[in-house]
C-alpha cells in the first residue's frame, strides 16, 4: 500500500479538495479512464476473483468520503452494505459474468457513518489480458427521496379526498368538468359513482335563496376581484334536505389571456354550528316567553325606520300597548296565567299587524308597534282595532283582558325615536288614567 501513496496526492490544481488520479505503469486502469476522472458519477474497477478496489474515479471517493490510499487494494465488501461476504460476492460475480451489464440495487457506506444508496451497474471488461468488473455507482438517494415524498404525497392526497372531513372539488373550466371527492359525495349522502362530474350537479342544488349570492361571489373570485372565493349558504343533499356548508376555493390555473380554466376548493359541512349560530342569533333579538323580537331588537328597527322614513318624507306610527290591570290577573290566577295572557295578547297584536310592521315586547305587560308609512289618523285607527281584538279574545282557559294605547306619530310627535317613545309613552298614561280600555293620541307636547 505504502507505493499508492504515492502516486495518489492531493496536489491537483483543477479539483482542490479531491485527490487528484496518475497513471501507474503496474498497476491496472479501465480503459478511457481519464475521461472517467470528469464523471459525476463513481467507477471502479474491481478485480472479480478477490473482489478488489484496483482503480476508482474522483467521484469514487467523494461518494465514500475517503482517500483512494482507503480504497485501493480493499474489497468491495468493505464498502458495499449489502454484500455480506465472500460467498455472495462469488454469487453476484457469477451473475455479472453471465449479462452484458448487471444492475444492482445497494448501499454504500460512507466514512462519516451514514449510507449512501447508490444504483451499480457493472460490466466486463479486459485490462491487459486480464477480466475485470467497472462498476459505475449512481448516488440515488435524491431520487428515492423524491420518491418517498411522491409516495407520501400520493397517500396524504389519497387520505384528503377519502377520510378528512372537508370533501374538495375540483373545477376544470376549459373542459366543463367538476370533480368531486369521494368525501364530499359521503357528506351530500351519494355513493361513489353518483353525482354527474358537472358545474350544474353543484348550482342545481344550492338552495334558491342562497344562489344569487353565491354565484357573485364565485363570479367575483373568477373575474379577480376577490382573491378567492368563499361562501357559507345552504346545499341540498341527496334526501332533499339542505345542508349548511362552508365552502372555499381558488383558481389555480389561467391562460395566456388570464382567464381562468381551472379552480379547486374544499367543502365543510357545518350545518351543527350554523344552527347554533341561528339559534343564538334568535335568542339575541326575541323575547323568550311570547317570541317577539324583544326591546333591543324594536329599538333598533324603530332607529332604521325612523331615518328611512325621515328621508323619504313619509309618515310613521308608534303604539304603545299595556295591558289593564295585569297585576290582579297575577295575583288572582297565578304568574302561569299572566304569563299565558302575555303569550296570548302578543299572538293577537302579530296576527293584526302588517309584514312591514313590527311588534315587540317592550317589558313586563308593555308592548310596542312600530307601523312605518302610517299617519296618527291611520294609527289611531289601528290601535282602536287592536283594542278590540284583544277585548274580544276567546275568554275560555283566560281570563278577559283589555288594553290601554298611546299613540305617537312622525312627523308631528318629534323627528327622533325618543322624542316618539316619550309621546306615546305620556298618551298610554293619560289612557290610563281616563279609565283604561281606550285610545289617546300623544298631545305634541314636552312632557317632563
Ligand atoms: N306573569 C307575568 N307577569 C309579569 C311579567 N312581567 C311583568 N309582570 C307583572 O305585570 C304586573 C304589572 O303591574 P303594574 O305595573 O302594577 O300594572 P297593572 O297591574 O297592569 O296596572 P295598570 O297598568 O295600571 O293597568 C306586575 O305585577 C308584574 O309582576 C311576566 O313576564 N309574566
């Protein structure tokens, strides 16, 4: 070993860091192998009766890590992992022998401990009379890598489009064709092979009221004025029922003028939380015992109406409702009473009123009426009928009620909801006082 030191150095001005190859007269080389030196790829030249190193390129020990004074004269059995010994070795000498190039598969070890998987083709070749092998190893650790990744890709491809919960689509514009995954058709309750690969099997089946909107928002995304698209709205499963989903999406692909041909997106079923939501939404603007919209929710379309009806320089009516003498009823019958009266009075002032009107529970027995575009003689005329509807209320179960009513009108009773609410609110107590079961138009003026 001690003459390879020789001729092996590290002198090489073109390639600093690798040793640099010289011919040696004794010793055997492939042939070209000077152009060998510039492959990026590992070649050696191995005797095949004792499975020696005799030559190697630069990429050789660069891939090993070692000098050539490591390698040469050393069997392959040293570098190669999965050649386990002599015997072996013979097998696979056996085998190249018989092909014109062998391929095998294996690993080999570096000096700093890791492996490096390697791609060995070996073929025959005669070096002064002599047969050897020249292996050429290819480090194909990247591209079994890239291979792991495609394999794990594929798998967590495979589990997004069958076991996560979202179901994705998947939007060929140019062709017209709208993929769905297998979780998405599971969450509309169709099997695999049903469900037509088509734009329309999606808009056909979002519910009417929701369709306006969510088409503009999908046509706002498209033509780029959105960055993507999302909509929550209501689709309709298999069975007919809607389900509420939260649907998101992008375009991934455009054309050489821009336009979009392909879009892709993922679908959430949250139908549970929407329902919540609504419930909640419910519960923040009704009263819960006669379910009305209750004093913050009245307030807030009295608030809207007074300044629409402001604008467009139309009248709008207040009526404040008590019903008389409610205390006896609880104290005579019992608070589940009072409350059934409450439900019942509140059923009756609904059912007279019109769709643009609203009536809400105000507090304990005091309801409110707000009837936009209606002047005081019109609402006057209102609360007589609504003092009648609820004097001829079926005493059956109930007991009798009536109801006393102040009314206030806009423009003539003040410009600002307060300014309403204290007139009727003066007019119910003057009703009150002049003997309850009656009718009393706010006066106009301030009352302290
Ligand atoms: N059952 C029931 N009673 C309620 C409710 N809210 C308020 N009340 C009762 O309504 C009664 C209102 O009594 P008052 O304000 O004295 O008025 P009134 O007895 O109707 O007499 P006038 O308004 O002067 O005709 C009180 O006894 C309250 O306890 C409710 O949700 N359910």
């Amino acid at each position: 070993m001690a003459g390879f030191c020789a001729i092996w150095h590290h002198a090489c001005p073109a390639v600093r860091h690798l040793p640099c190859y010289t011919a040696v007269p004794d010793l055997p080389e492939p042939p070209l192998a000077p152009l060998f030196e510039h492959l990026a790829d590992a070649v050696y030249l191995i005797d095949p009766d004792d499975s020696r190193i005799v030559w190697g390129n630069r990429a050789a020990w660069a891939m090993l890590g070692l000098t050539p004074q490591e390698v040469i004269d050393h069997s392959v059995l040293s570098l190669q992992m999965d050649v386990t010994g002599l015997p072996q070795w013979q097998d696979i000498a056996q085998a190249i022998r018989a092909s014109e190039c062998f391929t095998f598969v294996g690993r080999h070890r570096h000096a700093a401990g890791h492996e490096v998987p390697v791609e060995v083709n070996t073929t025959r070749v005669t070096v002064n009379s002599k047969g050897y092998f020249l292996s050429v190893a290819r480090d194909v650790g990247r591209r079994l890598a890239l291979e792991r990744e495609l394999r794990q890709r594929e798998h967590q491809l495979w589990f997004a489009l069958n076991e996560a919960s979202d179901g994705l689509w998947d939007w060929d514009i140019a062709a017209g064709t709208l993929f769905f995954s297998p979780q998405l058709k599971r969450m509309l309750g169709y099997g695999p092979d049903e469900m037509q690969p088509a734009l329309s099997t999606w808009s056909d089946n979002i519910h009417p009221d929701d369709a306006p909107r969510v088409m503009q928002d999908l046509q706002a995304h498209l033509s780029g004025q959105r960055a993507r698209f999302e909509a929550e709205y209501r689709l309709r499963n298999r069975n007919g029922v809607y389900l509420w989903v939260h649907d998101i999406g992008r375009v991934c692909d455009r054309d050489e003028q821009g336009r979009p041909t392909r879009a892709v997106g993922m679908v959430q079923d949250v139908t549970e939380r929407k329902e919540l939501q609504l419930q909640l939404e419910q519960i923040a603007v009704h009263d819960f015992l006669t379910g009305l919209a209750n004093r913050r929710e009245g307030m807030a379309y009295l608030e809207a109406q007074v300044a629409l009806c402001r604008r467009l320089e139309l009248p709008l009516a207040l009526c404040f409702i008590d019903v008389d003498h409610f205390k006896s009823i609880n104290d005579s019958h019992g608070h589940a009473v009072g409350d059934a009266v409450l439900r019942r009075v509140a059923h009756t002032l609904r059912d007279l009123v019109r769709r643009e009107d609203l009536v809400c529970r105000w507090g304990g027995e005091e309801f409110l009426l707000i009837a936009p575009g209606i002047d005081a003689l019109h609402a006057l005329q209102l609360a007589e009928k609504v003092c009648a509807a609820v004097q001829s209320m079926p005493a059956d179960e109930l007991p009798a009620v009536t109801v006393s009513i102040g009314v206030a009108a806009l423009p003539a009773h003040g410009p600002e909801p307060e300014a309403l609410i204290a007139q009727a609110d003066h007019a119910l107590y003057q009703a009150k006082r002049s003997g309850r079961n009656r009718v009393l138009l706010g006066t106009g003026e301030v009352h302290h």
